[in-house]
C-alpha cells in the first residue's frame, strides 16, 4: 500500500503574535525622524500601534489559510510551476491589496484622511510588501521542512526485514576443489575459532567460512538460529539444554559439543528463553 505524507499542520499562533507586534511597531516608527523613546511617550503611538496590528494579524491570518489553501490544491511536489505561480499571485499579491485597503480604511476611520497625501505609499506600503514577503519564504520553508520531517519518520517506520537480505535455505562450503550446499538443518552452529570464522554440522563436520559472524546472522531464518554471543551462532536442534550460572547468565549444552564460548550473557538470556518457548510451540 503506497504511503501518503499528511498535509502540513501550521501550528504558530505564538509566532503570528509576536511578528505581527513586531511588525506593528515598525511600521509606525518607521520614518519617524523622533527618537524611540520620545515615540513610547505619545499616545497616538499606541493607537496606531493597535490600528497596524489588526492589520498585520488579519493579513498574516489570511496569509496562512491561504497557503493551507494551495498546500491542499497545489502541492509543491505535485505542482511545483503551478504552486508557484498561485503563490505569487494569491499568496503575495492579494494580502499586498488588502493591505493597502485596509490601511485606506484606517486613515478613513481616523478623520477622512486621503492615504495617497501620507507617507503610507513611500514608507509604509514598501515595507509591508518586503514583510509579506518574507511570510511567504516563512510558510514555504515550514512546508519543506515539514514534509521532511514526515518523509523521514516514513522511513524510520519502514519494518528492518523489509530491506534486510533474503533469508536462505542453503549455505554455500568448499571442501579442497569443490563447492556445495549445506541444507541448513544440516547445520549445528556457526562459531568463530581464534581469527577463524568456521561451521559445524550435526554429522560434527567442520568448514571454513569467509563471511562474518554478523554477516551471516544477517541471512539466517530467525526461528532456526540465534546469536548466543559474539563467538557463536547455534541451531534451535542443537540445544539440548542449559545450566544457570550467576548474574542471570546462561551456559548452553549443545550437541555436538563445543570447545568455543558457550555462555548467553545476562542480557540476551531472557531473548533466547522466549526463542526457544516460540519453537517449542511450533
């Protein structure tokens, strides 16, 4: 069943808030030739403070459903040209009008005054453009990074034996010239002799092998083998019992016997215990 990334949730009231304070406060200094500390002392600054942060909240409010919007209709891996044109157009483009209207009717409200005879269009308006803007890269590095988030806990969920190596039902051994296969119930253990890495049939038949001891765990049936520890890999056959050692740890009596380190530590004692009960039951 092929896996869809779930649509991006905006979760940024807190950051909406201070921004659009932020903002506020900007635009109503900026180009104010008196000093910021003079500024805090009018009163009028706070009205027109309230006043650019209405403003600022419904036009970045707007902003974010309209990217929500065109997150569901355009989706920028779908649709990237086409995402990027409705972006410019509704995503920039529209909040800049009504702006621009919304601050006509601020001046309106406050005595009838024509915006076009204020500083609005030369200071103010500029900037909110540079700002919407800015929300615009805001929102579009959010949704990337987002989806990257989604993508890479997709993966992580991604079960390990679905990329894993195949499991397999013979293994390859050479005796002098010759190759050939060992079914795997023919196989007792796989265990490592000094810097030799060997196998021991049941008929208490040794080989030579190249690979690994985590290699060859790698592609082992799970139900038939198990690690013991870091010397020896044994057949769920070639158990024939264990004894209790101190701390928890396991001694394993096997058959054939083995001269190589036989003993589970403490911790993967209780992992072979329920791996020989869940064959015991099969």
């Amino acid at each position: 069943m092929k896996a869809h990334l779930k649509p991006v949730q905006y979760h940024d009231l807190i950051f909406r808030l201070t921004a659009c304070l932020i903002g506020a406060h900007i635009v109503v200094v900026y180009g104010d030739p008196r000093s910021t500390f003079e500024i805090l002392l009018l009163k009028s600054y706070y009205l027109a403070l309230a006043g650019s942060f209405v403003i600022a909240f419904v036009l970045f409010s707007l902003m974010r459903w309209i990217i929500i919007r065109l997150d569901h209709n355009f989706d920028w891996n779908r649709h990237p040209a086409q995402r990027a044109g409705m972006q410019l157009v509704a995503g920039l483009g529209l909040p800049a009008l009504l702006a621009f209207l919304l601050a006509w009717a601020y001046f309106q409200l406050r005595g009838g005054v024509n915006i076009l005879h204020t500083s609005y269009i030369r200071y103010d308006f500029e900037f909110i453009v540079s700002l919407l803007v800015m929300i615009n890269l805001y929102y579009v590095a959010y949704s990337f990074f987002a989806r990257w988030k989604q993508a890479e806990q997709l993966i992580r969920s991604i079960p390990h034996t679905s990329i894993s190596e195949p499991k397999r039902a013979t293994y390859q051994v050479s005796k002098g010239a010759t190759n050939f296969l060992l079914p795997m119930d023919a196989i007792a253990c796989f265990y490592r002799d000094q810097n030799l890495n060997k196998l021991r049939t049941f008929e208490n038949e040794e080989y030579f092998i190249e690979e690994t001891l985590d290699e060859v765990t790698a592609v082992l049936p799970e139900d038939n083998f198990f690690r013991a520890n870091r010397q020896l890999i044994v057949n769920r056959e070639a158990c024939k019992g264990f004894d209790l050692l101190s701390y928890g740890k396991l001694d394993l009596r096997l058959h054939p016997d083995m001269s190589t380190n036989t003993v589970i530590s403490q911790k993967r004692a209780v992992q072979f215990k329920k791996w020989l009960e869940q064959n015991a039951a099969a």
